[in-house]
C-alpha cells in the first residue's frame, strides 16, 4: 500500500525539523499532521510505527493510533502498537495492558493480543503468566508460530528449564521448520545451550540457520562465541569478518539481496549498493562501499572520483557513525595511484591491465583478441614476457617468459587455448624448475612437458643436462586421482570454450559450445559446466558480456568450488565483468 502523500511530507519535514533540533518547526509540523483528516486505520497504522521506530516520537505515535476506530481492521494492530508505545515510550504497563484488555473484550485478533500480553508478563519477570497466555494461542490462527515458539523459547530458559527448550526446539523443526521465524527458535536453544557449555550441541543446531535468513548475522555472532570459548581463535576471527561483511547489508531499508548471503562476488556486492536510491539516508554509504568495491577492482580513479562527490556534511556523518577516516581513504588512494604510475621502463602505448597487475603492449582485432606481438612488464617496469599471437581467436600462442634479471624461466605454445608445448629453465636467478615442478637435480637445466591435459597443465616432463642428453622423466599423473572424464577428448574440447571465456574472446563461445554434445560429457561436475558456458553464451551479444538482472541473479553457477577438481576459476571473468559494470553504473 502507498502511503498518503501528506503523510510522507509531514514525516520528512518533522525529521528534518528534529534532525536539526528546530522545535519551533517540530511543533508546526506536528499540528498540521494531527491536523490532517486521514482515517484510514493502515494508513495511521503504518506511520505511527515510522514516527515510534524511526524517530522514537512516541507522543505522535499514540496520538495517530488513538484515531483508529473499533470498526477499522486494523483496531487490533494498532492496539498492540499502542500498548508498546505505553509500554516503551511512557513506562505506563498499567496502561499498556488496559489498552489490550479493551481489545480483547472487542473480539478483534484475540490470539495477537494474547501475545502482546505475554510479552509484556516476560518483561516483568512474570514467566509463569506469560506462559499462561502463550498456552492460550490457537497454533491454527497464526501465520508465524514458530515467533511464538521463541517466546517459550525465552520464557524456558528463564526459568532454567532446558529440557523444555529442546522439546521447542523440537516442535519448531518438525512442524514449522519453514516459518519465518525458524531460525530465530534456533538461535535461542542455541544460547540456552551456549550457556550451558554444550558447544557441540550448539554447533551442530547452528547449522539449521541458513545464510538466507536475516538471523545469519547473529549466528555468525554466535559461532564466534563458541569457537573463542574453544580456543579456537582462528575460526572466531574468520566468523567475526564474515559478520562484519554481511550485517551491514541491513542497515539500509530493509533491502536485501540474496546473493549476499552465499558467495557474494564484487557483481552481488555492486548490483546490491547500486540499488539503495537517492532518497535513502544510507545513499552515500553505499556510494562509499561502491568506492571500496571499485577500489578492490583496482579501479583507483573510479574509486577517488566517487569518494569526491560525497558531500562534507554526509561524510562527517559517516565518519561518526561508521567509525571511517575520508582522509585516511584518500591518501591510501593518491599512494595506490602513486604505485600505479607507468614505470620509465613501460612504453607510453602500454596500458595497465587492472585484472593481471601488469603493464601490457600489444594490438587486439574486433574479436577483441591479441594479435602479432604482445609484450608484458610487471608493475615496476620488468620485462616479463613475451608473447606471439597467431590467428584471429586469440588463443594461439608462442610465449616466452623471464624473470627480473632476464633470464628466460620458460617458454611454449598453445594452440586454440591447449597446451602443446612448455619448456622450463633453470636460471640463476630464479628456478621453476624445483619451484613449480620439484627437479632438484642441478644437473637438470632444462624440462619438456610431454603430457598435457586442460589449458596450461604438465602432468609429465623429459628431464635435460646442458649438453642437450635426456636424463630422466617425471609422471606427476601416477599415483593420483582424476574426476571422471580428466583426460578424453571431449573435456579437452569443453576447455576450448574455456580459453575463449578465460581470453575474453566471448564471440567463440557459442561457436565452440556448438561442437560438444552435453550428453556425451561423462559425468555430472562437466555437464554442470557446460551449463555454465552456456549461461555465459546466453548472455553475449557480439563480443560483450550483457550485465543485466538475470545474469547477476544466475552468475552464482560460475563458482570455482563446483569446478575445482578441473583447476577451472571463474574468478577473473568475474572480476572483468565487475570493472564493465561497475562504468555502467558510473555512466548513468
């Protein structure tokens, strides 16, 4: 329902007035509310519990929801608000159980009312009465009784009484396991059992919180507890910066986006704080997270010129109640931008590639594909290697790469995204060799892998001496496991489709994925990604990844956990896609 117009404005100028500690406009705004001939029981419901939660104004609260008359179907909400208003605003429970008493004695939403009552009996300390009103609610009349289990759930531990709670605990999961407030049930028998030193208990009820529900925070909360009671120090600290994340996803208007929940990627994390509007109180707190976000890309100057349009008056507010330094923020920014600058080294026709941290000189076709020679530095301006690029799909390469003092560590070929040739080197100033690939042997100065499989894996090398003599072999594939499929053909060809999405030739995707039948794929881990190619190909238009709605709420499938047996990582395409929404958002 939208709320009347006059209503909002009333709202907006009697914040303002109080924001501002104007009481002369406080008191005028006021007026003229009360004033108003709005009454609509929801109307004058609704905005009560602004003006009481909001802005704690509970004389205007009471005073809107005295208006809703006996015959509106809101008279009983209202009066269970208004005993709260009498209850939290005045101290006044005489009051606020009359109130409810009326209500009853009118036959309006006897159950609601039963458990405001039962409420306010847990807040004397009266637990046997808020038991006895608790036991009077009809489970069948109400939509969330799993809200009224959590209420025996406090009353219980209260009164010390664990075995009750379990047999709560036990109803709530059996019989309404589903209701929206489950999760809040498990929280409280977790405490309970918490304070009773059953950490293994509490652990394992813990696991009934899903990371959907709004509870999550708090058993995060929960779970730091335990772990630190445990002596566990590591596990608190991972679950504590799991919380700091994720709790601030409710401070804005009760929006929430799902994805935050799971393995949110910098796309959830965007599309998220992209959504709070102008007219949100929180707007520029999340325009600060966008900086952060665009700050983890690397994108500095994206992430300098929002922090800039932030107003002062906004960022004093922010820094007082987020507990943040704007100017410490910026001087890390202008030290990032510093760090970045081109080396003397670095060609001018170079650019930065944010993904890779590397400095790069090379042409790309309209396939956006390298061609000819491509050449890279890293950050500080070392030539680290070279490339070849042949065809127009950007994936048949001849490379050679060296380290910081220049010698070559390696060098090979793919070919359509598949390795076909690698050479290492021993060098003096660095070693691959037993880096990456465990040769001690000083007499070995030089492997040729001989067996491949997926994009840049060696599973086997010939080993060399200097002269050039073949001296041994190393078969990195004996003795382990592969998943189904690991080395045939077809999974070979799926990871073609791989290289164009790794390469950000996106136009080939398609065209690859059209060779493969998913059918043939042995197994369901490489079904599954070709589903996720598929997602992708759905979503590209020429040689662009389109970012809309459908491919943030369906990316989480491009998760690197599903693939991990096949050293397949997403993580970049993500990433890349992140950067290009991240300037859509900064060009609207």
């Amino acid at each position: 329902m939208e709320l009347d117009e006059r209503l909002i404005e009333a709202y907006n100028n009697i914040s303002e007035a109080s924001y501002y500690g104007d009481d002369e406009n406080y008191e005028k705004h006021k007026r003229d509310l009360l004033a108003l001939d709005i009454t609509d029981g929801e109307q004058l419901y609704i905005i009560a519990q602004h003006f009481m939660q909001g802005l704690s104004s509970y004389e205007i609260a009471k005073a809107l929801l005295q208006k809703i008359t006996k015959n509106s179907e809101f008279y009983s909400k209202g009066c269970i608000v208004l005993s709260d208003v009498e209850r939290f605003g005045f101290e006044n429970y005489e009051g606020a159980f009359a109130i409810l008493d009326e209500a009853i004695e009118s036959g309006a939403g006897v159950d609601n009312i039963l458990f405001a009552k039962a409420r306010i009996y847990v807040d004397l300390e009266q637990n046997q009465e808020a038991l006895a009103h608790l036991e009077q609610i009809n489970p069948d009349k109400m939509e969330n009784y799993s809200n009224i289990l959590n209420w025996y759930m406090t009353v219980y531990r209260k009164l010390d009484n664990l075995n009750k709670a379990h047999e709560t605990f036990e109803l709530a999961k059996s019989k309404y396991a589903t209701d929206y407030s489950y999760p809040t049930v498990v929280l409280s028998y977790a405490r309970f059992l918490i304070a009773e030193e059953k950490y293994q208990e509490a652990l394992m009820i813990l696991e009934e919180v899903t990371q959907l529900s709004k509870d999550y925070v708090d058993a995060l909360s929960e779970w730091q507890n335990i772990y630190r009671q445990l002596d566990e120090s590591n596990k608190a600290d991972l679950y504590m910066r799991w919380q700091h994340i994720l709790e601030r996803a409710w401070a804005h208007d009760g929006i929430i986006n799902s994805a935050i929940w799971g393995s949110e990627t910098d796309l959830d994390k965007l599309q998220f704080w992209n959504q709070i509007s102008k007219d949100s109180p929180e707007y520029y707190y999340a325009q600060l997270q966008i900086a952060f976000i665009a700050f983890d890309l690397n994108e500095i100057e994206i992430s300098k010129e929002i922090l800039t349009t932030i107003p002062e008056m906004e960022k004093k507010r922010i820094e007082e109640e987020y507990d943040y330094d704007f100017q410490a923020l910026f001087q890390k920014l202008d030290e990032k931008l510093r760090a970045t600058a081109r080396p003397k080294t670095v060609p001018k026709d170079a650019f930065f590639d944010k993904k890779e941290n590397i400095w790069v000189l090379g042409q790309k076709n309209d396939r956006q594909a390298y061609i000819g020679e491509v050449l890279e530095w890293d950050i500080d301006g070392r030539l680290s290697e070279k490339s070849i690029y042949t065809g127009d799909e950007g994936d048949t390469v001849t490379f050679e790469a060296y380290n910081q003092a220049f010698e070559t560590e390696s060098s090979g070929r793919w070919v359509e995204g598949l390795m076909v040739e690698n050479m290492v080197y021993r060098c003096l100033n660095s070693d691959v060799l037993e880096n990456s690939y465990g040769v001690e042997d000083p007499a070995v100065t030089k492997a040729i892998g001989t067996k491949f499989t997926l994009l840049n894996q060696t599973m086997a090398i010939a080993l060399y001496n200097q002269s050039g003599d073949f001296i041994g072999e190393e078969d990195f594939s004996e003795g382990s496991e592969f998943p189904e499929g690991f080395f045939d053909t077809l999974t070979r060809e799926l990871f073609r489709v791989y290289s164009a999405v790794h390469r950000g030739v996106y136009s080939l995707i398609a065209k690859r994925l059209a060779k493969i039948n998913r059918e043939d794929l042995q197994g369901e881990e490489l079904q599954s990604l070709y589903d996720a190619f598929a997602f992708i190909a759905a979503h590209v238009e020429g040689n662009n990844v389109v970012i809309d709605d459908d491919f943030i709420s369906g990316h989480s499938q491009l998760s690197n956990a599903s693939f991990k047996q096949y050293n397949v990582n997403f993580s970049g395409f993500i990433e890349t896609q992140a950067r290009k929404y991240l300037k859509e958002i900064m060009a609207k």
